[in-house]
C-alpha cells in the first residue's frame, strides 16, 4: 500500500478515534455526576421528618425551661446538630452488598483487621452481607463475606486519605465514618471512574485490530458508553465492574497475540494477571482464564510458561494470602455454607448491638432471596424477563447473531475469538442457571442479573460482524437503534440506585404478574 492509498485510512482512524473520545468523556462524566450526587434519596424525606419533629418537641422543652431569645436559638441550633447525627438516615452507600465492603476497608485501614464488628454497629453502616467465625485467638468476629483480595486493593487509597487528612473541627479523626459523602464519593470517583475510563480505551483499541466496519466500531463504542448495565453500577462499590474492566485488559494483549503471534513477555504476563484478577473477582471466569491460557499456549508454550503463567501466579498468591489473613482459611467465605457441620456455615450465626440480639439474615432471608423454586422459570427471567440478559440489554441480541458469523469463519482469527466468547459464555450461564434455589435469586435486589455483567467487553466485540451486516441496510439499522435505545433505557432507569427492581419487573409487579414476598 503506497502513501496515498494509507492516508484516507488514517484520517478515518483518527476521526474514529476522536468519536471514541467524545463518547468516553460524555460517559466519565456522567457517571462522576451520579457518583457526586449519590445519596439515599429515598430516606431523606422521612429523616427530614423524623429531624423536625424531634426539634419542635425539644424547642417546646426548652421555652419551658425558661430559655428565650438568642439563648433559646443557640440551644435549639446546638440541638438540631445531636439529632442530625443521632438520626441520620441518608448514606452514600446504597445497598448492604456496597456497605459490607466499604465496613471491611475502613475496618483494615482503621483498626488494622479484617473483623467488622466495631463498624456495623454504628448508625447506618449495618449489612446483610458479612459472616461470623472465630478470628486467629479464638474470639468470634463478624466479617465481610466480600473476597479480601479486593477489600485490601480498596484499602490503599482509603489509607492515602486516611493518612493525608487530619482531625476535623471537633479535633476528631476524619474517616469514612465521619465523613461518608467526601471520602465515599472520592473513593468511587478514584476505583470506579478512572477504571471505566480504562477499559473503554482498551475496548476500543481492541474493537481497531478487528476486520470490521466503521459504523460497527462506533456501534460498539456507543454501546459500551451508554448502553450496558456497567455504567449504571459505577456510582456503588461492586466486584462486576472491576472484572468487566480486568477482562477488558486481558483480552486485548491476547488478540494481539492470537493475530499477529506476537512473542513479546509483557503481553503474555498481562493476559495472565488480568485473566486471573477476572476470576479473583468472579469465580466462574475460572473458565476464561483456561481458555486464554489454552489460546495463548497454542502459539508459545514457551512465553506461556514464562509470561501468561507468572502473571497467574501473582493474583493467585495475592488471592489465597489476603484470605488466609481475613479468615484464617484458603477458602473464601462463600465456600462455607455446610449444611452438615455448622461450625462450617459462617451464615448462620447471630451478633449483638448493644443489648439486642440479631440473628443473621440468611437465617430467614426474604422475598427474593427466597431463592426461584422452578428452574424453568429462573432461565426465563434470567435470560428474557424481569432480569433479562437480552430483555433488559437487547443488543446482546446481535452478540449471538455476531458470534454466529465468525464461528462460520473457520479459518480466520476472529473463528478463535467467537469461539471463546461463546463457550465460556455457555458454560458460565449454565453455571448459574443450574445452582440450586437458595443461589436462584437473580444476584439480589439488583437492577441486571449482574453475575453476567463481566462479559460485557467480550459481548461488544462479539456483536461487531452483526453490526457489519446490518450497516448495509437503514432498515436493520433503525432496528439495531431501538435495540441500542432500549438498552440505554435500562441503563439509566435505576439512575439514583442499581441496588433496585429493573424496569421490567416493576411493572410486571405493578401488572401483579410476578411477586417477590
């Protein structure tokens, strides 16, 4: 190719690259604004209330007392500040799943333990999601159920924070406890916000080395920005995002390698540690890990062995060593839940605060947590209903259509790449539609059936050749449009909390044809 022919693909590239750009700010400042403004909102009527009524029966104490005039508005003032504190209801922290791991990181940073006992007991940081057990002298402690690997990554910039700030203007310590909204909302700004900003970069550069279209790319792109559930958790601490963005990374060096045979060590060693810090966050990514290895081992056994495997090795080491130190055990909380020998069931336990007693949670849980009885029922709602892979994301549509292409393709790259995709997407769908009912609930009060979230990355590239085919016609495209805008609509529904019911199952529930009590 002479430089005339290579100059209008290269401008071409740059314009793409500039659309990536606007798409990707858009996006990152969306979600720092939610982050900015995230908060209880449904609370802060009632603590309003509860504040007010509170102050006008202390107002009336007062002027009984004898108080007036300024000595009366000084008393009132200083009373307003107690209840505000005593009866605070509002939190940046929306759910128990994402209170459960920012009470670990403040337990590590604060007190030095893992153990979260001192944390849940004040006033807004209880959660359903922690399990109890001895600690290393013995003592029964209360724990995060959240995998410690992650929970002490967090712990590093919270300990910057904790360390860079001083005493407030009562001389008291600034934490997270006493300033939830400043640190809350820096932190989800810094492990949340610059990921996602990361991982649209490396889809992107992936989605360039791929043989397709440009309206499939910029597709892609938009779909990434706007139309998956990711970006609707970016304003909670979660596990979904930060794999989504690991698999992200892992995939693009094992693309590069899997096209181009390319022997260089770090492609190999950063395919491994972010493959492996995947399935350190969600367990069956497991599968993905051994097949990129299988990928990778096909064109070097030898850069395998000595890049893909030490990088592995890394998050494995890290993995078992920060749950040795949480737990006092190579396994993680959720591999002890015996039903045979109950010292080995940290789930069923009870706890104190103060003088009353509290049994765990999943003693008795409740509504969705029941578990769905009919596994017929659990994969539709899973896959087309109220939780709806496909209902609530539609343009996963075209990932089966897209994958279907590539895997016709059998002697190119992309037949490799399809094929991966879609069997460990199998397999790992399997996975979670077989477990037995106590695990059929749909990942919790959630706005997504986010155990999926991760593939998200691995979907968007799958959709590409689909989109090649529907950007020859303007009627498949206004299609792919509406499935585009659907998907943003579930996107955006739950815009103050995902820890809610997605759109199709409030108004299946306002149509009274699902219950969840």
């Amino acid at each position: 190719m002479n430089s005339t022919d290579a100059q209008p693909s290269d401008d071409r590239q740059k314009l793409r690259w500039s659309a990536y750009w606007l798409l990707i700010a858009l996006s990152a400042g969306s979600m720092a604004g939610r982050i900015l403004a995230v908060n209880s909102v449904d609370l802060e009527r009632l603590e309003k209330y509860r504040i007010d009524s509170k102050l006008k029966e202390s107002q009336k104490q007062f002027a009984e007392e004898g108080l007036s005039g300024d000595a009366l508005e000084a008393r009132v003032a200083e009373r307003r500040v107690e209840l505000e504190e005593k009866l605070r209801l509002q939190r940046p922290f929306l759910s128990s799943n994402d209170r459960s791991r920012f009470a670990a990181v403040r337990a590590l940073v604060e007190h030095g333990t893992f153990a979260i006992d001192e944390i849940v007991t004040e006033p807004g940081w209880d959660t359903i999601d922690m399990v109890k057990h001895k600690d290393h002298d013995g003592e029964p402690k209360l724990y995060s159920s959240k995998p410690a690997l992650l929970t002490a990554m967090l712990a590093v910039p919270y300990w910057i924070i904790y360390q860079a700030t001083g005493d407030d203007e009562n001389g008291e310590k600034i934490t997270l406890g006493t300033h939830p909204y400043e640190i809350g909302r820096a932190m989800l700004l810094l492990v949340n916000v610059l990921p996602m900003i990361l991982y649209f970069w490396v889809l992107a550069k992936t989605i360039e080395r791929l043989p397709v279209s440009d309206y499939a790319r910029l597709f892609a792109m938009a779909g990434a920005t706007f139309g998956t559930l990711l970006t609707t958790f970016a304003i909670v601490l979660n596990n979904h995002l930060i794999a989504a963005v690991a698999i992200a990374v892992a995939f693009y060096p094992t693309v590069v390698i899997w096209q181009t045979g390319d022997q260089r060590w770090r492609y190999y060693f950063v395919a491994g540690l972010a493959a492996a810090f995947t399935a350190a966050n969600e367990l069956p990514a497991l599968s993905m890990l051994c097949v990129i290895g299988m990928a990778l081992a096909i064109k070097s056994r030898r850069q395998t062995l000595l890049g893909f495997l030490p990088g592995v090795a890394v998050v494995a080491a890290a993995f078992f060593a920060t749950n040795h130190a949480a737990h006092d055990s190579w396994r993680p909380p959720y591999a002890h839940r015996s039903t045979t020998d109950p010292d080995d069931n940290w789930y069923d336990y009870s706890y104190f605060r103060g003088t009353r007693e509290i049994d765990s949670y999943w003693r008795n849980p409740q509504g969705i947590d029941l578990g769905e009885p009919r596994m017929s029922d659990y994969a539709l709602h899973s896959l087309v209903g109220h939780r709806g892979i496909f209902s609530l994301t539609p343009i996963w549509i075209l990932t089966i259509f897209g994958l279907a292409i590539w895997l016709a393709r059998r002697d190119t790259p992309e037949f490799g790449i399809a094929l991966a995709i879609a069997s460990v997407s199998l397999v790992c769908l399997a996975f979670y539609l077989t477990r037995p009912q106590i695990d059929r609930n749909y990942g919790g009060m959630a706005s997504g059936f986010r155990w999926m979230f991760w593939f998200a990355p691995l979907w968007l590239i799958g959709l590409l050749p689909a989109c090649d085919r529907i950007a020859r016609s303007k009627a498949l495209q206004l299609v792919a449009f509406l499935l585009l805008a659907f998907s943003a609509l579930s996107a955006s529904f739950p815009t103050w909390n995902p820890w809610t019911h997605p759109w199709i199952a409030k108004l299946l529930l306002y149509l009274e044809v699902i219950d969840f009590s």
